[in-house]
C-alpha cells in the first residue's frame, strides 16, 4: 500500500516539475497536496512546509524531502475532504439575509478578514 | 462565520489545484501525443528499410510497385522544373474575382492579398505559380544563414510556428505592424501543416518576402519537407484548393522549401533556428553545405554500408561480361534475384548482362532517390560520389555530415539535463543540454539562441540559463484555449520583449464547459490510444493477472498501461476520466476495454483485430497512401490498396488471410471503377465526436 501511495505522490510531483529534475518549485506544493485529494488550509500547508527542507535560493522542493512528509499525511488521511452539506452550513452560516445566495463581494469581504 | 469562511476557502483552494493539475494533465496527453505520432515516422522508415534491405519480391508486379514507391517525384533539372510548372499558358478567367498579381510585387498587392484572403478568397493558380518561380528566384540568392542588423533604432520581431493558422498571422499583424522598411519580420519556420490555411500563411509572406527583400526573413523549418506535408496535412490542403494546378504548385513548392535559408543571425550575437543545435553543429559547414540539395531530410538511416557493398559486387559482376549465374547471386536479395519470368536465359550472356546492367542501374537510382541527393544536379552522380562529395578546393566533408547538420538544425530540442542524445522520440535531431548550449554560443561568440518547434503554453519560454528562447506562434495550437501564441522584438540592446495573444479572443474567458471541451478532447484521443492498443494490453494485464479472475488492481493496470504506450504520462492521476467503474479497488479489464471498443465507430464485420492494427497504424498507411498516389487524386486503384495492405501486413508481422482483405476492401465504398478513395476510407476510422 506504501508503495502504491508513494508512486501518486512522485506522478503528482511529477506533473509540477517543470526541468524534469525532481524538484518544484515551493509554491505549487499547496497544489500538489491538494491534488492528492487533501483538503489543507492555508496555514496547514505553511505548517507542513516546515517540516519539508526547502532548498534556497530560488525556494526549491526536492521530491526525495516531501515523498515521505506526503506519504505520511497519506496514511494518516489528514486533511480529509470537506462533505457536501458542512460546505453547505459554510454557505449559510455566511448567508446573514438569508436569501439562498451571497454576492461576490460578500465572499470577498469574508475571506479577506481575519 | 470566520470558519465558514475558512472552509470555503479550503474547499476552493482544493478545487482550483484538482483543475490545475488536470490542465497540466492534459498538456501532457497532447504533447506525448503529438511526439509519439512523429515517432510513426521512425517506423515508417523502418518499414521503407524493410522493404529495401530484406523483403524478397515475389514476382516483378511487386519489385514494381515496390520501387514506385521510392520514387517520391520524379526529377527536374532547372529548366524541366520551368517548364513543367509553367504559368504563362495558364488563363485567368474574367469570372475571377481575386487578386491579380504582376511582378514585380508591390505593397497594394500585399494589402490586396491580405483583404481577399480574410474574405475567404482564393489566389488564382497562375499567380500562385508566378509568384512560387519569383520566390525561388529570389530566395536561390541567398545564403545559408541570412544576417540581419538592428542598427539605429530599428526592431527585429521574431515568429516562430505558424502552422497554417492564418487568424494568428492576422493578429501578429495587426498588433505589430505590417513588414515595411521600418519594420523587420524573421519568421521562424513550420509555417504549413496542420492548420488549414498553410497555403495562403505561405502566399502573403512570400509576397513580403519579395517586395521588402532586406527587411523580411525566412527561415526553413522541419515542415518545410514535402515528406512530412505527406502526412500532415499541407499537400491535401493544396490538392483540395486547387484541383487541376495543384500538382505543379506543390512541385513548385517542394523546390522553394529546400531554397529557404536554414538561419539567421542578428547582429552576429543571436542566431536564430527552428529547431537546435547539437554538439556537432558547425556554422562553417553550415555556411558552406548546397541546402537546397536536402530536399527531404527525412531518410532511411541505417544499412547504408552494408546495402552499398552487394551493390559493388554486382557492379563487378557485370564488368565481366561473362559473368555466370553465381556472380548473379551475390547479389542483394532485394532484387537482383532473376526470376525466370524476367531474366533472359542465361545462355544469351549479352542480352543478361544487359539486363543485370539495367536493374542494377535501377537500383542506383532507387538508391539515389531514397537518400534524396541529385534530384537537380547537373553532372551525373558516379557511384564513388554517392559515398563522399569531393571537391578540388572544400574539404572533404561526406553528404552524410552534412545532412546530420541540416537534420539537426532543423529537428532538435533543448533538454534541462547535460549532455547531447539522439531525440529517439521525434525520430530526427537531438536533445541538447545546457552545457552544449554554453559550448555553443562560446565557440561563436553569441548572446542567445532563438528557436521554434516546441509549443509552450505561454508562446514562449526560456530555457538553459535565459539563452535559449523559444518562441511559438500558433495559438491554441493543440484546442481552443490550449495556449497562447508570442512573437519577440528585439532592438539594438537585444533584449527580448514579448508581445502574447490568442487567436479566439473569448479564449481566456473560457468558461467551465468550454475548459471542460479541450479536457475531454484530450482523453478521447487518449482512449482511441488505448483502443489501439488492444491486444497488446491483453497480454499485458493477463500477466497481472495470474489466477485469471478476470481483475487486476489499479495499481498494477497503471504499470501495464504505461509499459504498453510509453507516453510517460502520470496514469495514476489520469486513472479517475479513464477508469469509469471498480469494485473493491479491482478492475475488470476485459469490459473496461470492451466499453473503450464501442466508442470508437467502426464497421462490424471487420475483425476487432484487423480495426486495431488499422488504428494503430493509420497515419503511417494515410501515408502511404499518399506516396502511391502520385497524381495526388486521392484514389488508389483495388489492387495497389491490396498490394500496400500485402506488403505492410508482412512487415509487421500480421496474420491476415485473403478473406480478411477483400472484407476490409468490401466494407469501403467504391467509387467507380474499382477505386478506392482513401481519405473516405480513413475517415470511416476517425473518432466520432461525442455529442455535448
């Protein structure tokens, strides 16, 4: 079962990796992750960026360094998906008016506070 | 609420990477695709070598056919060639409604041109013609490597791929600038094939070739080769547009393609090539080499030795007048093996050696063509020649260095790793790394490559340190919304600024479905890969497959499906459009191919085997269709159809009996008197769209 997970993850980290040099640039691993089928905040990837070198300059990932950081989130089955009616709850919770929508601007208001 | 906002943006943050990675997915699919279809070309080679070193004629019916096949043209010296593709007989009738040329050009023509072509106008075959015998007038002057300089405060902007798609020239002109004396074009190469307007891409910039001749720069690309128009699509499209000149007006471009000059450079400090270079490439041959002698530079590669040396043993042979029948046999099998059909009696020692004279003349010149040289060579090629080109003053370089020079140039591309490797996978050329880019632009004391023949999502990008650039012209050159395209400008400091469009405007602002289309389009292509793989995947996850239960594991399908198709594409990400059912985990392969099966529309009562092989092979057999049919009608007669299917069945190994032909034969329709039209044929294999 590692074996499979692990192959996932380099074809995952494969696709990012633009020299074909098995490295990613540092701002795609919340792509890579979340492609993966991980459902990661913002800050959750920061957090597991810290335990993954990041090579400087440039802010480079070797995929040697994230395989077994990933494969352990893997069989942890951290940051599981969302289920449709808590975003639904999401929604409504935001929805003050109640009227079944919220506009843009809303949402923009929302997600740019603290 | 500040969780609901987190959710939301957790939730969305995940849909955004699953869309980003199914669209670097797609790209993917598309690239190896397009890569893999080039590498048809090496085995269509293969199949050529096959029937020049091994295959054994069984009767001088097929030895005919055979060699009909290598005879791509027939040869023209210079004057023939002007005579042949004459203009001058040909009326315009008053009906016609286009543009008139007269020569020489000036800029109304250009402007005139450009207007009827936007409506949808042809060119008349006269004008095409004259102007096809200006262009090679004109482009015969120039060197091998055109030399441009952007002195004062004069810009060169750079093309690269075109590809027929004449909304993207439009554009480019549009936003830049038509060519003028204050204005410098370089375009870079493959301005034809694939896009259906390659004919009228090549018209306009022709005519700019002819009326700014110092400011309007053309470079040859791995398009510019009536071998690879074969295929993909620039010799139908002329054929299409012009029924009854369409045959001399593509001999007419045969010759100009090999006159366009094989590069440019820029102030001395930037060179510009289609495709690459390698660690062998050298200016001064360059420089030096009769380009237009490469009228292909696609040829059979191997066996060129060996194939020579019986050749010399015949050649021996038949000095001796008296030769016997054992001098006959050392022969090479292909065809010095007399048959008593064909061979006069051995007893008549004239009238054989005579004959032997012949075919072995024959094979010469078979020989000839399939390596392309001499097609306009004034003095007859001697057989020690056709080996090495000596002249009293250059140095001795064989035809073969400088054909690798042209291949090259014309073929390779950079690669992120050190080094210098064959490009096995376009079949011609190299993959270069960074390191003989730096060796490269030391040696001739250059800034930066400029090159072509790779699309980039952006239309362009750099690579090896900022001193190779790409540069890619043809917007959504795979679907709609698949890339952009670029052009470059450069001034006297010579740095780069781009200048990136679309040619559908609405592109960029592709809506969900509209993503969704170029997604799906990708994995149709996928699946029809799949499909014609069949067999081979069969045996691959029967060996999964020990208990013959019928499943395998997803995991192990996506090794066996990578070890059949070699794509090197990340099967496990793609699994989820490919995959639609499993159970436990587990695959039924023998449905899951079933169901590949049944979307690909095809003719009952062919053998599911027999479709596979057709599918699989479909482009090399559009082909060689297109080889036989010299007139270029698009029919080829039942037996010619039955002798390709013979001789390409053998090749590869297929069991296929008599029945199986005239079945296959039958279910085509036949027009007439028993031909088959080919392009009606291959369409019945065409992938059906799939309704929205």
């Amino acid at each position: 079962l590692v074996a499979e997970i692990e192959k996932k993850i380099t074809e995952a980290f494969e696709v990012f990796d633009r020299e074909s040099n098995k490295t990613v640039d540092v701002r795609e691993i919340g792509c890579i992750i979340r492609s993966l089928g991980c459902f990661p905040t913002e800050a959750e990837v920061q957090e597991l960026l810290t335990k993954i070198e990041v090579e400087e300059p440039g802010g480079f990932v070797h995929l040697g360094n994230f395989l077994p950081v990933m494969t352990k989130v893997l069989l942890d089955r951290r940051f599981q998906p969302i289920p449709e009616d808590v975003i639904l709850h999401a929604f409504e919770a935001l929805d003050e008016n109640k009227c079944g929508y919220i506009t843009k601007e809303d949402l923009v208001k929302h997600l740019t506070e603290e | 609420a500040f969780k609901a906002a987190v959710l939301i943006q957790q939730w969305y943050r995940r849909h955004v990477a699953r869309l980003e990675m199914r669209r670097r997915c797609t790209w993917r699919i598309f690239q190896s695709i397009e890569y893999s279809c080039e590498q048809d070309q090496i085995k269509l080679h293969n199949f050529f070598s096959y029937l020049m070193d091994q295959f054994t004629p069984s009767s001088s019916k097929e030895r005919d056919f055979i060699s009909r096949m290598f005879i791509s043209g027939e040869s023209y010296k210079e004057a023939e060639l002007e005579k042949y593709c004459d203009y001058e007989s040909i009326e315009v009738p008053d009906s016609y409604t286009g543009p008139h040329l007269s020569f020489p050009l000036l800029p109304d023509h250009a402007t005139a041109l450009l207007e009827a072509f936007q409506q949808k106008q042809q060119l008349h075959a006269r004008y095409v013609l004259n102007l096809l015998h200006e262009t090679r007038k004109h482009l015969k002057q120039l060197p091998n490597i055109s030399h441009v300089s952007t002195c004062y405060s004069e810009e060169v902007t750079v093309c690269g791929d075109l590809h027929g798609q004449l909304d993207d020239l439009f554009l480019i002109f549009y936003k830049n600038g038509l060519p003028s004396p204050s204005k410098s074009y370089v375009f870079n190469g493959d301005f034809v094939d694939r896009g259906k307007q390659s004919l009228e891409i090549l018209v306009i910039l022709f005519t700019f070739l002819l009326i700014y001749p110092k400011e309007v720069h053309l470079n040859r690309g791995n398009h510019e080769d009536h071998m690879v128009n074969l295929r993909y699509g620039f010799t139908k499209e002329v054929m299409q547009k012009y029924k009854v000149h369409g045959k001399k007006i593509l001999r007419m471009f045969q010759n100009v393609f090999c006159w366009l000059p094989l590069a440019t450079l820029i102030d001395q400090k930037v060179l510009i090539i289609h495709g690459g270079i390698s660690d062998t490439t050298d200016l001064d041959m360059l420089e030096k080499v009769q380009r237009d002698k490469f009228i292909s530079v696609l040829r059979l590669k191997k066996r060129k030795e060996t194939s020579r040396k019986p050749q010399i043993q015949a050649i021996n042979g038949e000095s001796e007048s008296g030769t016997d029948a054992a001098g006959v046999e050392a022969a090479p099998r292909l065809s010095l093996q007399p048959q008593s059909a064909q061979a006069p009696s051995t007893a008549n020692r004239l009238e054989f050696s005579r004959w032997l004279r012949q075919t072995v003349q024959e094979q010469i010149d078979t020989c000839r063509r399939l390596v392309d040289i001499s097609e306009s060579e004034p003095e007859e090629l001697t057989y020690s020649s056709m080996v090495s080109l000596k002249d009293a003053d250059e140095p001795c370089w064989t035809r073969q260095e400088e054909w690798k020079q042209v291949l090259d140039i014309l073929w390779s591309d950079p690669m992120p790793q050190e080094g210098c490797r064959e490009n096995k996978v376009r079949g011609g050329g190299c993959y270069f790394g960074p390191d003989v880019t730096e060796k490269f632009l030391d040696k001739y004391s250059l800034q930066f490559l400029i090159r072509s023949h790779e699309c980039k999502q952006e239309g362009y990008e750099f690579c090896h340190n900022r001193k190779v650039l790409t540069i890619f012209s043809a917007s959504n050159y795979y679907e709609i919304g698949s890339n952009r395209g670029a052009y470059v400008k450069l001034g006297p400091d010579l740095i780069p600024h781009f200048v990136q469009y679309q040619a559908n405007k609405t592109a960029h602002l592709l809506t969900m479905t509209q993503r969704q289309g170029f997604l799906e389009s990708a994995f149709r292509a996928l699946r029809e890969k799949l499909f014609a793989h069949t067999s081979a995947l069969i045996s691959a996850f029967k060996s999964y497959d020990r208990d013959n239960t019928g499943k395998i594991t997803l995991s192990n399908w996506a090794t066996a499906v990578e070890s059949v198709l070699r794509l090197g594409l990340p099967w496990r990400m793609l699994r989820p459009q490919l995959v639609r059912s499993t159970e436990n985990g587990m695959l039924e392969y023998k449905s899951w191919l079933d169901d590949l099966a049944m979307e690909q529309r095809s003719q009952e009562h062919i053998q599911s085997s027999l479709l596979e092989v057709i599918y699989r092979n479909r482009s090399n057999l559009e082909t060689i269709f297109r080889i036989i049919d010299r007139d270029h009608s698009g029919l080829i007669s039942f037996e010619e159809f039955q002798q390709t299917w013979k001789l390409f069945s053998s090749h590869m190994n297929i069991e296929l009996t008599d029945d199986g032909i005239n079945d296959l034969v039958r279910s085509i329709d036949f027009n007439k008197d028993g031909n088959i039209d080919f392009n009606e044929f291959l369409e019945a294999f065409r992938l059906v769209k799939q309704c929205p």
